[in-house]
C-alpha cells in the first residue's frame, strides 16, 4: 500500500535546515508555497535529465529522500531509458545498467544484470543489490544499510559505501578509488591495489585479505585465513583455519 504524501511547505523545508539556495528554488517552482514531495521529486528528476550539469538537482533530491519516508509505489523498469531516475521508494532495474546513470532511491534497488559506471554519477538507495558492480572515474555507489553483488570492484577515484554491511564473493579497490562501510564487510577474497584504500568501523570477514603497493586496509577486526600485506593493513587480526569439511 502507499503510504502517506509528504505535502512540502516553506516552514517544512525550514524545519529540517533546507539550505537557503533549495528554498529559493521551491518558491520559484511553487509560488503558492507547496507542493507534494511526489510532484517535487518528479520536476527534478526532469530537470536533471535535462540540464547540462544535472547534479545541483540530484543533490536536492538526495537531500529530500533521506530527510522524508518513501511515498510510491516499487518502479520496475525493463531498461533504463533517462539518465537521471529519482524514485520516492522502491527501483526494480531488469537489465544491466552501462554509463554514466544517476539513481537516486529512498528504499531497496535491485539490478538484475551487471553494472558498469562511469564518469561522475551516483546510485544511492537504502539498499543496493546487483550482479557484478565496477565503477570507474568518479563513480560513487552508497547504500545506507547493505550493499550485495557476487563481485564488487571500485577503479580510478570512484567510491563506495555502506552503512551497515556489504557483501560480496569478490571486493577490489584499485588506484586511488575508496570502498568504506560502517559495520561488516563480508567477502570470500578482499584485495586493495596502488593508493586505494578500504575502511571498515567494524569487522572484516573473508577467507583472503591482501594489500599491495601503498593501498590500505583498516577494521577494528579481521577474521581471515589468509593475509598478505607489507604492512598496510590494520586491525586486530585473527587467523582463521580452514575448514576441514
């Protein structure tokens, strides 16, 4: 069921600190001083595709879905069709997702096929689950609970982050691109290579662990059974045996 229209007023945005520049915007957009946060999303969503710098709108929009409760219903999607989808919910994508596309979600996106990004775009949801996710340039993926792929590599200055976990058969950080999550990090093989760098609030688990070159690696802990490192990982380390089944 939909729940409940957020209904957007001047005070509202006010309330929630809404920088002067986005309130300004909202009185141009709408003069009467209000506008449902549906009808808010879709104008930028639109704008976005269609600007020569989209990300002043994508911005605004990510500032919207994590300040406000999502409001729509799932979009499922057989391909993508615009650069730019902002959704107040729920994004179902059926296919691979290739370029340089902004996502912009206020619950859980899933992919069902590859993701290849480029350039200076984000996917942010609350939860991001995909097949194979590389990002490349300036590429940045954030999920504010789990990120979930079977393979998981970040190329150039391109980002990611978790809140809570991510998940993976295989993670790499390459250059000088950064993977960061708040909790757990939880991955078969976990390697970092040149200046990149992987930061992790609470435990690594994985069965291989190597830093090469003057990448990093921090935790608080890590529980592998293999590790290979000059000297830049950092953590409580305890080595795991291998299982004997």
């Amino acid at each position: 069921m939909q729940k409940k229209e957020v209904v957007l007023t001047l005070g509202l945005l006010s309330e929630k600190d809404a920088c002067d520049r986005g309130i300004e915007e909202f009185k141009r957009w709408y003069p009467s001083g209000h506008a449902t946060l549906t009808e808010v999303l879709r104008k930028l969503q639109i704008l976005a595709n269609t600007a020569l710098n989209p990300l002043k709108y994508v911005d605004y929009a990510k500032w919207l879905v994590n300040n406000y409760p999502p409001t729509q219903e799932p979009l499922v999607l057989t391909e993508l069709t615009e650069k730019v989808i902002i959704h107040n919910g729920n994004i179902d994508i059926k296919s691979s997702i290739d370029g340089n596309h902004i996502i912009i979600g206020n619950g859980d996106l899933n992919i069902e096929d590859d993701v290849n990004l480029t350039g200076r775009v984000v996917i942010q949801a609350k939860n991001v689950k995909g097949q194979n996710i590389t990002l490349y340039d300036f590429a940045d993926i954030s999920a504010a609970e789990t990120i979930k792929a079977t393979n998981i590599a970040a190329h150039g200055n391109a980002g990611i982050w978790a809140g809570k976990t991510i998940k993976a058969i295989n993670i790499a950080a390459h250059d000088f691109a950064g993977i960061s999550v708040e909790e757990t990090i939880k991955a078969t093989n976990i390697a970092a290579y040149g200046l990149a760098g992987i930061d992790v609030g609470e435990t690594i688990k994985a069965t291989n662990i190597a830093a090469y070159g003057n990448a990093g690696i921090w935790a608080y802990e890590i529980n592998t059974q293999s590790i290979i490192s000059n000297g830049n990982i950092y953590a409580k380390i305890s080595l795991i045996q291998p299982s004997s089944n």
